[in-house]
C-alpha cells in the first residue's frame, strides 16, 4: 500500500466512526506530532536533535 492509500483508508474510517459514534472520534497521529505538540506547549524549541 501507498502512503495515499493508506491516508485515505485513514480518513474512511474516522468517518465510519463519525458516522456510528457521534459522541468521540479517535485520531491517530504519530508520536513525533505529539512529542513536538509537547514541545510547543512547554515552550522548547520544536526542531529535531540532530545526529552526531
């Protein structure tokens, strides 16, 4: 599978989900979404480490 592919199967199923339970939706992300989301919020710069 593509990575489009896999993007649009994604947004099917949340909106599968949207349409049964209209109470919560569940969003995957990647953890390195989250990590920088984090980041942003504590104030830290967002960029990468870079490799030594």
């Amino acid at each position: 599978m593509t990575p489009a592919s896999l993007e649009l199967r994604r947004m099917q199923m949340l909106t599968e989900i949207g349409a049964e339970q209209n109470t919560m939706t569940v969003v995957m992300m990647p953890s390195e979404f989250v990590s920088a989301a984090r980041a942003f919020a504590e104030g830290a710069p967002v960029l990468p480490k870079e490799k030594d």
